[in-house]
C-alpha cells in the first residue's frame, strides 16, 4: 500500500561512528530533573512561590502575570524506548519536549541527552547534538515544495556538507525504510498526506539519530491512514531501536505505541507508567476520566490479575489450560471458554496462580468488585 511504512537495516550513518563515551553508556538516553518553564518576567518568583506555596496555574498568572508551561517535570527514558507524553491542549506536552533539544530553554531544571548537559552547552555543540543525534517530526512537515522527495529528505546532510552522492544514497535507502520507493523525484504536492508525514519520517531518519522527537505527527491523517501509520511506525522504530518522545493529545494512540506513558495536565506530569498500569491503576480522576472507554483486553496481563496458586482448593489442575504471566486479557478468554478448570498461569515454567471465570469476568469490567 502506498500509505504503509516497512522494515528495514537502519541507514549507514552520515555523521560517522559515535563518540566512545556515547557508545557505552548505560544511564538513560534522554532524563529530565526538576524542569520548569515558566513564561514571564517574574519566572524565578513564580517557582519560588510554587514550590513554598503550591500556587496554581491561574494564580500564577493572577499574581505575577506569567503562564506556568511545565511545572516540575522528572523523567529518563531508555535506548529503544518509545516514550509518550499524552495531555490535552495546553497541558504543555510539546513545550516539554522542545526542552530536550533546547528549542526552548527551561527556568529551572536539568535535561541531559546522550549523558550531555544540554543546558551546558556551546552553540556550535548544541548544533551538532541537533544535527546527529535527535531527529525531529512535527505535526506540520514543512516540507520545501520546490524541492524534489529525495532532496527534502537529503537536506539536512546538505547543511551538513555531506556530498551530494553520499546523501543521496542516504535519502533513497531512508525512502525505503518508510516504503517510499519510486517516489524519490516527485514534488511534495504530488503525495497524500499519509505519504507526505513519512517523508517527514525519513528526513529525521536520514542522519541516523539516536533519539527521535514527534511532535503529534499523524494527529492530521485519516482515521485509517493514522491507525497503520502507528502500528508501522511502532514496528520500525523497534527495529530500528530509536529512542522516541511521541507527543499526542490522543490517549488510544499512546496506548497504541507507547512503552511508558506519561499524562499531563496543567504543565504538571499527572502519571507515568506502562499502558496497562495507566488503564489498571489510575492515579486520580483526571486519568481516570481518560481510560473509562479504553478496551483492557489487549492491556491487561495474566500476572495483574491471577489469583496466587496457593489460595486454590478446587479439584486438580492436571489438565487445566496453562498460559505465561504476560498473556492478555483476550487469549485468556479463549482459553477459559474451551474448558472448565481454572487457567494455570506460568513464569518460566513454574505454576505461580490461576485465573477463574469470575477473576477474568472482574478484569474486563476492572475496578468493580
């Protein structure tokens, strides 16, 4: 399909091999401490009287006049993770994200990128972190519209000084990874939008980053065309294993793609965790609000529900069904359905609980008694 992205070999890097102190890290790829931003004259008093006080957000603005745009944010994200900051508009999702590559400069706090102070550093570094290793994908592609698919992709090896010959093959070989081949020399108006968003894709990808930032990249698509364009996009960037801070105003799409999930309201990080612990375990009514109409059934695994073996003192269980921790909510159903004992669940091969009807009946309904 001409709206579908594919698997690839990542592209050869164009900025060469990584430094050796990146290359064998192992803290965090991206982490964020205490992070404020807030706008106005009177930042520095405005945090002062958030942290003694615990002003609001409209008290803020009431008393000092400024906008509090992100208020004490802390979080590291992994290599390969793909990281979701969820929250509706004005919560402060994508004014957080623009800290991690300095597009905006935080009031207090410390972000560190690739084990980098960003806030420490010069100009021309802060370029070359931009330039090699964080790419990013807005809503908006901006695409050039002289400019040929494969030369918007090459652009920025161009800035680079790449030579023409080694971005090209670059281009070309990131147009296969989003199944763009064929495309290469038509103009941007030439494509649809599904087809225009992964150009985006494939320019972030063309200098080969570590960390990938989307800026609600397919909130503009079809219904469809978004829905396939997420699970490729999963699918790619695991392969791929690129960091990825996905910024979305969509609580389905995160649960879609997201490893973790972090929700946002009023520039404050409400929750973080897995899909399945947001939907299971919400940590107020705000998220709770969010998840009513969320399905558990691909969520939802055997380990949070089960029933520990030693409680069971019904009839044997030689020939009950058997299904690992991690099973979801949906096989389970299909076992219990075709058999009458409970379902035996296994951790590395050790019966560690069961589910019965009734235990998967309370975890499709979740919360009720």
């Amino acid at each position: 399909m001409a709206d579908q992205l594919t698997m690839a070999q990542p592209p050869a890097s164009a900025g060469g091999p990584l430094h050796p102190e990146i290359a064998s890290m192992t803290e965090p790829v991206v982490e964020l401490a205490n992070v404020w931003k807030v706008f106005g004259r009177q930042a520095p008093e405005t945090i002062e009287a958030a942290q003694s006080g615990g002003i609001t957000k409209p008290e803020a603005l009431e008393r000092f006049g400024t906008v509090i745009g992100v208020r004490d944010a802390s979080f590291s994200v992994a290599r390969g993770e793909i990281f979701c900051i969820m929250g509706l508009s004005g919560s402060g999702k994508s004014t957080l994200v623009r800290h991690v590559n300095r597009l905006i400069e935080p009031s207090a706090g410390t972000i560190k990128v690739l084990g980098r102070d960003v806030g420490a550093l010069s100009d021309r570094d802060l370029r070359e972190m931009r330039s090699r290793h964080i790419g990013m994908v807005f809503q908006h592609m901006a695409l050039m519209p002289h400019r040929s698919v494969r030369d918007n992709v090459a652009y920025p090896l161009e800035v680079r000084g790449v030579p023409k010959s080694k971005r090209w093959a670059v281009s070309d070989h990131t147009l296969g990874l989003v199944n763009l081949d064929g495309y290469e020399d038509r103009l941007p108006k030439e494509l649809s939008g599904g087809m225009q968003q992964r150009v985006g894709i494939a320019r972030a990808l063309a200098s080969d980053p570590e960390i990938l930032l989307m800026d609600e990249p397919f909130s503009a698509l079809d219904p469809l065309i978004r829905l396939q364009l997420q699970d490729q996009f999963k699918a790619l960037v695991d392969e791929l294993q690129k960091t990825t801070l996905f910024i979305t105003h969509d609580l389905d799409e995160a649960i879609r793609i997201g490893d973790r999930i972090a929700i946002m309201k009023d520039g404050v990080i409400v929750q973080i965790g897995t899909p399945e612990q947001i939907v299971t375990n919400p940590a107020d009514d705000y998220v709770r609000e969010f998840v009513q109409g969320i399905s558990r059934l691909k969520l939802v695994r055997a380990h949070t529900i089960m029933e520990p073996l030693a409680n069971y003192s019904g009839p044997p269980l030689n020939g009950a069904p058997r299904a690992d921790g991690e099973a979801d909510l949906d096989t389970l159903i299909d076992l219990s359905v075709a058999a009458d004992a409970p379902v035996v669940i296994t951790e590395q091969g050790t019966e560690v609980g069961i589910v019965t009807k009734s235990t998967l009946l309370r975890g499709i309904q979740g919360g009720k008694g």
